[in-house]
C-alpha cells in the first residue's frame, strides 16, 4: 500500500482516476460516495484542499504522481479547508485496510476539526468510524417523490416569480444565499466562484433557477434552484431571505420548482438533500410526498465537541 496526500491542483489524469473510482464505486453501491463539491474540485486551483491517494503497491513501485489509469488507485479521500471530508475505497479493494488509512491519514491532518461523511451509511462506515473512536455528530436524509398531482403556488402579495439571469442575478443571489443559510456550514459560504463553477456545468439551466422578487424594491426575496442530471430531477437549493420568513415563501417557491421539474421537464423522479435538524423543511417534504430513500451521516473525532 501506497499512501499519497497532495495539495489543488491535481493532474489532470489523477482527477479523472479519482472520478473513474468514484463511479463504479456508486454503481455497486447504489449512491455515490462524493459529493458535488468534491467532484469539481478535483480539476483546477483550490487553494487549502487536500486530496489523498492510495495505491495498491509499495512505494517506489508505482508512479503514483503521473497516474494515467485507475488501474493501481485503490482508494481516494478529500479534506475542505473546514475540515470537511469524504472518502471512497474501490469495490475490489475493501477490507484490506485502505479504508483505515485513509481517514488516519484524513484526521492526521485534519486534527480534531475533521468531519467525514459516509454518504448512504453503508455497511461498514459505523465500523470504520468505531475504530477510530468517531461518533455521528449529523444526518442529512436524501428524499425521493415519484410522479403525482400538486398544488399549485400561492404567492404573498407584492412578490413577483422570473428566472435567474447569469451575470446580471449573482451578486444578489449570492446575498441572499448567504443570509438564508447563515448557519449551514456548506451553503451559506458559497462564494462568487462556487457559484460560477455550478453555472458552468452542463446540466445548469436558467429556465430552472427561479427568483422570487419584490415587485416595489427588486430585491431578491428567495429562490428556488433546480438541476436536472441523468434524468432525474433535484431540487437543488431552496432559500428565502430572513426579511421575508414566515409567509409561505418556502413552500410556494418549493411548488414552483417540483412544477417545472414534472411538467415542463416531464420527469418521473425528483430527489433532494435536507439536513436531519431542519425539521420544518422534512415536515413540508413530507407533506409533498417526498420519502426517505438513503441517509447520510458526518461522523466527527468523539472529544472534539467538548473542545
């Protein structure tokens, strides 16, 4: 075994093995063991990410730096600068201590800040976190909704619904977002070039970005972010701005989005992410037939919320 971390960027070849692993990995899984943001992550400069490799092989015996294959990556794990992190061990490589090493190797750097995620908590994770004397410190339940009727939105007077305008929308996307998740560690830190990156993907549609909008000031009230990838439907973010809580905001622009994503999209499933503290987003899911299809849990070094 070959242990490797690096720092952003890594070679392009080294990313797309990294991608390849990841891939098979969710294809005998069944959900995919890194998120979003790792993924875009792994081409270009990312200043304080940190990405480690394990190979199948004793050092010296590999060029792991050059790596033009998946062929001896057994393993990858991802570090944020906040101490957020995810691995994966390819499906032929498991039980053989790759898995081990890796989040020793995460938590060497990472230090009591860590946090990994196991996406799917599949057999395994609570095994491997055990080990380590890691304990579940969050939940975040991915929900599922098949084709059915829905209410149409009802919209609060004085609040207009347009669709996102690339360039012309960020700054003030970006401020709401902010406020809205102001106390989400992911979501509410977005910065101008996340949002960039996202709107660069093939799969961005600006048809299916919704802004909800006060008619007598402009101001971006909240929003409602769809994606449609592999045919399957997401609702992707949804947020409303602090000054505008409390008027059913949520729920309408929730509706808007579910109505494009099953009509104008003609889509059969729709997915999304809540994290397991926001009880009244679960309860309005819920309340529009989403159910739990898989759980995602972040498990964290057992002293480290007491220091």
């Amino acid at each position: 075994m070959t242990l490797e971390a690096v720092p952003s960027p890594l070679p392009p070849a080294t990313a797309a093995a990294i991608t390849e692993l990841a891939r098979t990995a969710a294809d005998s899984d069944g959900v995919h063991p890194l998120s979003e943001r790792t993924l875009l992550h792994l081409d270009g400069e990312h200043p304080g990410d940190v990405h480690v490799l394990a190979y199948f092989g004793e050092p010296g015996t590999i060029e792991v730096s050059g790596l033009q294959s998946a062929r001896n990556l057994a393993g990858y794990a991802a570090l944020s600068p906040d101490g957020s992190a995810e691995l994966v061990v390819g499906v032929g490589f498991r039980r053989q201590g790759f898995g081990t090493a890796l989040l020793r190797m995460l938590l060497d750097h990472g230090g009591s800040r860590t946090r990994v995620w196991a996406h799917g908590r599949l057999p395994g994770a609570d095994e491997l976190a055990q080990r380590l004397d890691l304990e579940v410190t969050r939940e975040l339940y991915f929900l599922r909704r098949t084709r059915a009727s829905l209410p149409d939105p009802v919209w609060p007077d004085g609040i207009a619904v347009r669709t996102f305008v690339p360039g012309q929308d960020n700054a003030a996307w970006l401020e709401v977002n902010a406020a809205a998740f102001a106390d989400h560690p992911e979501q509410g830190s977005w910065t101008a070039a996340d949002l960039a990156e996202r709107l660069q993907q093939p799969w961005f549609d600006p048809h299916g970005f919704f802004l909800a909008v006060d008619s007598a000031t402009g101001a971006v009230a909240g929003f409602h972010w769809t994606k449609v990838e592999d045919g399957v439907g997401e609702v992707y973010v949804v947020g409303v701005s602090p000054a505008y809580q409390g008027k059913g905001l949520g729920k309408s622009l929730t509706l808007q989005g579910l109505h494009h994503l099953q009509h104008d999209r003609n889509l059969d499933a729709i997915v999304l992410y809540v994290d397991g503290t926001n009880t009244a987003a679960r309860a309005l899911y819920t309340s529009l037939g989403f159910t739990t299809a898989a759980l995602d849990v972040q498990y964290a070094p057992r002293s480290s919320h007491t220091e």
